[in-house]
C-alpha cells in the first residue's frame, strides 16, 4: 500500500498525444499540440521550459516553447502552440524530439536534470522522438 501511494504523490506526467504537421516549408510556422494527463496528485511548482528539437541528417534546430507545466494540474491538459522554424532551414526528414529540463551550468544538454515522462516514444538523452516532419 505504501508503495501504491508513492508512486501517486505529487506529479506524474504522461504523454496522450503529439499532433504536427507532415511537411512544411523553411519559415513556416509550425502548429503543434500537445495532449498531457498529469495522474498524479499535484502539480509541478516549479517553471521547466519545455524545449524542442529537429533533428535531421545535416543540421539540427532547437526551440524552447512557451509552455508552461506549472499550469498541468491533476488530470487532461490540452496544449496548442507554434514555433517558428528559421529561414534557413535546410530541406531535409527531421525527428520531432520534445524535452522538459534546464540546461547545465555550461550551457550544454548532455548533463541536463529533466522531467521523465510517461510515454513509449524512444528516449535520447534529455529528449522523447515524438515525430517526423519533412521540410521541404
């Protein structure tokens, strides 16, 4: 019993769904949506940014997004938001990766203490591959 109420205290956030576009064009505005079911107990008190990535064979972009998970109280939370992709994309299949952390003290990810979420999506690092969008 005592394990069954840990594992409920505070927050636990789990992924319901990661709608995006299948293409788009370098400067496009991306529409995106995120579907959060936080099962736990509580909120998070603390600002995270919530931060995006495309990765793609040539180059990579990254994106802090202007969610806050302060606001994913206990229960469904739907998320709608754009990032604004660089003029200078190159065309190219791009991974879709989403990550909840702040950056170490260098300025660098790889030592990043982030949220875990509660999803099957393959984790990299400090990121969850939630799609594939192509630039063309």
């Amino acid at each position: 019993k005592v394990d069954d109420w840990v594992s409920k205290m505070g927050y636990h956030f789990a992924v319901d769904y990661f709608k995006y576009p299948e293409a788009a064009a370098s400067g496009d505005e991306l529409e995106l949506e995120l579907g959060v079911d936080n099962v736990g107990v509580a909120p998070i008190y603390n600002h995270i940014p919530v931060r995006l990535r495309l990765t793609g064979e040539k180059a990579s972009y990254d994106f802090e997004t202007s969610l806050d998970i302060r606001n994913w109280f206990p229960g469904k939370t739907r998320e709608a938001f754009t990032i604004q992709l660089p003029e200078i994309t190159q065309a190219g299949v791009y991974c879709i990766e989403l990550g909840i952390f702040r950056e170490d003290m260098s300025g660098l990810y790889e030592n990043c203490q982030g949220i875990y979420l509660c999803t099957d999506a393959a984790r990299k690092g400090c990121y969850y591959q939630v799609g594939e969008v192509t630039i063309e």
